[in-house]
C-alpha cells in the first residue's frame, strides 16, 4: 500500500538497544512501534483508550499479530509507521501498518494487528462503542 | 497441535521485564522466546549457526512472524515454546511454534516463523544446504 | 569478589534479542540479568515475593542500580549471575551482584541493586518482615 | 540538580512494552533512555559518533551506569532526559542525567554513565578527539 492510503503516521528514531548483532532492528522490536503507532493513531482520532477502560469497563486485547519484513533498518534511522483500520467486527478491529523511510517507494515493513474488545470482568469479547465506530467509520474505503 | 507433533521445546520462565501493565507478557516478547526457541531447536538438531555462517557464507533473515494470542502468560509462569520444521523450500524455512504451559490441554501462544537463507555478498536467496536438508527431513510428516 | 564468596548464582544464555550492533549484550539488558537472578535467590532462601506483597501489604521497590562493565558478552555465551546481600537495613537490602563466564577469573560486570519494601497504602518505607530477616542472617560475612 | 543546570534535555513518551506489572517502567529501560539522550547529546553537540568510529578507528564503550529511581513513571507519560558532561578524562566522559516530568519540581530519576574511548584494534583505551574536547569544554562548570 503506499503512504497515501493511511490516513496517519508516526515517527521512530531507531534506538541503539533495538539493534541486534546483524546490525538491524530485531524482528521483535517492530511489535513495539507497531504497538506504539496504533495508541498514537487512537490519539490522533481522540478516542482514549484510558478512558474506554474506565467507561466502559472493557480493555483491547491483541489477539493476532503479522509481521513482513522486506528490508532491515539500522540504528539512527528514522522511520514511520502509517496505520489504518481495514476491519471492524462486532468486538475487533483490525489495523494494517506499514514503516516507509525517507522517499523509499516500498516499505520495510508491512503487518497487521488484530484488537479485541474484551469485558474486564467475563473476559468475553464485548462490541465496540458507538463512538469509536463513529471516528472510524469515515475513514474505510468507500 | 497437540505437544506430541513436536519433536522440541525448550523452557521459559517468565521474567518481569517481559510483563506489562496488563500484568502479563507484552505481545511482542513472544518473538524473542520464538527466536531463542528456534536457535535452540538447531542446537538440538547438530546444526550450528555460526557455523552455517563462516561455512557457507550465507545467514538466515527472518522474512515472516505470525502470533496468535490464545490467553496470557504472568511473571513467573513456566512455559514451553514448541519447534517443528513445517515446510522447507529451496532457500526457506518455515517454522511451527506453540506454547504450553503445566499440563494446560490447549496453547497459550501459537505462530509462525520464515527464514530465508541469503548470501552476504549478493543478498540473494541462495539454497538451503544438504547437511541441513538431510536433518530436518526425517521430521516432516509423512 | 571471586564465586566462593556468593551463596547463590543464577545461569544465563545470551538471547540474540539482548545483543546490539555492537555485537554485544547491550548494557542496559544486564539490569534485566540483575533482576531475574535476585528472584531466583529469593526463591532458592524460599522467601516468596507474591506471598510478601500479599500478607503483609507491602512490595519492594528498585531505588537504586549500578553496574560496572569489564568485558562484554556475546551471542549464546552462557554466563552466570551470582548474588548475595551486602547490607541489611530497616527496611532495605543491597544486593552485589558478578556475572561470570565459563572459568575465567575475573567477573565481566559487576553491580549493585537496593531494594526498600514500601507499604502499598501509604507508600512508605517499613520494617522488612522478621522471617525474611532470619533467613538473610545467616548469609552475612561475620 | 536543578533543570537550569542541564545544556539538553530530549523528550520521551513511555512505551507501554517499557512498563512492567507494578504499572511502571522497568528500571533497566532507564539506561535505554538514558543512552539515547547521549546519542542525541551528542547529535546537539554536532559530533558524529559513527563519523568518529571510521575516522578515528575507536569507538566508545559504556563501563559505568548508575541510575536512582526517586519516582515512578507509567504509560504514556511525557518525560524529559537532561543531559551534561560532568568530568573529561583522558579518554573517558562521565555524563550526570536526571529525568523530570511536566513542571514536577524534583527529577523521577537521576543517574550517571561513564563512557571509555577505545581503540578497536588494541582494545586499549585512547584519549579523546581535540575537536570533541573543544566541543564540551564551554559547558563545564567554570
């Protein structure tokens, strides 16, 4: 997909200690700043996950995670990963990232995070608020 | 898969550095106890990795890493992450991971890792050797 | 302080994850080393810490970690982290710590974490528990 | 030490795979941060530390870190690391950190890392580049 399919992005300097011995990334660290640019793309559509937690008395869960690794990143790159919501289920969503740099036509790294919504009390899969469908409705493909 | 369709596993105990403040493994720690396991798998298989490296002057580049989150591993918790070989190509590698813990029927964690053996001069693929062919053959299923 | 000096030590086996592009463990992966061995030391003197947080409602807290670099670590080197308490307080513990390979003479990092058990209401320091006190005695240099 | 005493300081925002389940960061993540905010001191300074390995053929090596935790910090907290050179030696820096949040008069965290300068043939330590001393000799303490 390129940049210009996500609706939002977020910046990464690679730091020394999420390097390994080959001199790149480790592949598990991208877990991380997918983890991170999806709280972020949360924030960007002001839709706080703090605050789902105490209204509702729901939290997300990671249920899956995908990662493809097309080319390494070393340390003092500067990178971003763009997020979009592809699917939204009763309880899950659904969000697909990809990390470009500078002008690189393809990216790095493409995966895929899967949330569910899960009662805090019965820990069963519980529908997403009203809101959240709401903020991200507009952005799915027509 | 059952622990019986492995021929490996290799144990882990849950450090507290791993956990989050959901009180359990952070999602992508899992990729770490995968690549330990894995290694660890080769070591048990008489296949040396450094040596695949000075020998062939080829090494192993993660391509894929699937996780599937079944339930959640806390500080503490000794578990099991189970190797198979599920499919051998010309230069790759895909891996079979499950994770187990006491005499829990069910998997906490299930995935699956990709290894391309490449050249590191040219960054092609380049082909898996015999000796290795020769060791992960008698595992696969019939 | 040479391994007879310790009472206890706890093995490792470098992760490819805790390496860096220098080719070593990075410096900052030694602190989750320190800490997994005080666990272990804990639970080999049967002092369970989950039991402590829960009967006495207090917890212990980090409030201090040093550590000295002598030489580095590599890949799937297996080191060992020995430990034993150096002072014992009202209501703190310092434990050194010396990481050691194989039979070399000379530790390749050496530390210091201390340790204050803090009451979970009011945030204070208070009394380390009497039983974990006599079980820390007999340890102490004469 | 005061804010005012510090020429830099670089922001971070806790990662939530940086918290543990006491609901905070993990204390060895400090040295993480506390090594990026050097790399970026360093950055500030205008002095390339890759530029310095290929030109100089020594590399810095971390042989000390200390760090102080006065005060937890949790997810999604804005924190800034402030960095200064304390002491030049021959071939040796010691840089003083402290780690303060909002307008919180004292620092969550404070710290110390010591860095050598080694050449990467003998592995014996070699005196700082002039062009470095002359950058950090302004912000010594008259």
């Amino acid at each position: 997909m390129p940049r210009s399919d996500y609706p939002f992005a977020f910046p990464f300097r690679v730091r020394y200690a999420e390097t390994d011995a080959q001199g790149i990334v480790f592949y598990g660290n991208y877990l991380t700043y997918f983890d991170v640019a999806i709280y972020e793309y949360f924030r960007w559509l002001s839709y706080t996950i703090t605050d789902h937690v105490s209204e509702t008395g729901a939290d997300f869960h990671v249920v899956r995670a995908v990662v493809d690794f097309h080319a390494p990143s070393r340390f003092d790159d500067d990178i971003e990963v763009f997020v979009r919501t592809v699917a939204i289920g009763r309880s899950s969503l659904t969000f697909e990232l990809s990390i470009f740099a500078g002008d690189e036509p393809l990216p790095r790294v493409t995966g895929e995070v899967v949330w569910v919504n899960a009662d805090q009390e019965s820990h069963q899969s519980t529908p997403l608020p009203e809101r959240l469908l709401a903020l991200l409705m507009p952005q799915q493909p027509a």
